[in-house]
C-alpha cells in the first residue's frame, strides 16, 4: 500500500501524470495510481485523460500556462484596480 501525501500541488500531479504516461500506462491506471497516492480530490478521470491526449500530441510541459483558458483573468491588474489605488494614495 502506497503512502498517502496530503500536501501537494497540482504541477507535482501532471508531472506524475506524464512521468506514468511514459511509461506507456493507461490513463485508468494512472488515475488510480494519483488517486491512491493524493486523494480523489487529486484529479478527475476525465483530466487524466486529458492530459495523457496532450502528451501524446506533443506538450513537454506540465505548467498551465494559458490561465485565460480556466475563465480566470491572468493579472487582477485592471484599470478599474489601478485607478482605486491612485486614489486611495491620494488620499493619504
């Protein structure tokens, strides 16, 4: 039985994803593998799978380096923010 790792990040599991993908396992058993090593809160099947596919189609990276993809802005730099701080430095 594996030990269980209750701290780690989500780099760490895609490196693992494709260090096993690699070794030629299946996306299943590498799901069950992450799951029997971090918890099913690790990743879904379906990431998995998802990231075995970019793999094979040539990604060398494990970053998530298109954060605009998730929905979520890549800076909390805005025009609105950059203007409050002006102001709140004004203030003061």
């Amino acid at each position: 039985m594996a030990r269980r790792l209750e701290k780690w990040s989500r780099i760490e599991v895609r490196a693992v994803i494709r260090f096993l993908w690699a070794k030629n396992l299946a996306a299943s058993e590498i799901h069950r593998q992450i799951v029997e090593v971090y918890g099913d809160k690790a990743m879904s099947r379906q990431q998995v799978a998802k990231w075995c596919r970019s793999f094979q189609a040539g990604r060398e990276h494990v970053e998530n380096r298109n954060m605009e993809a998730s929905g979520r802005p890549c800076s909390s730099r805005t025009d609105i923010n950059t203007a409050r701080v002006e102001e709140i430095i004004q203030r003061d």
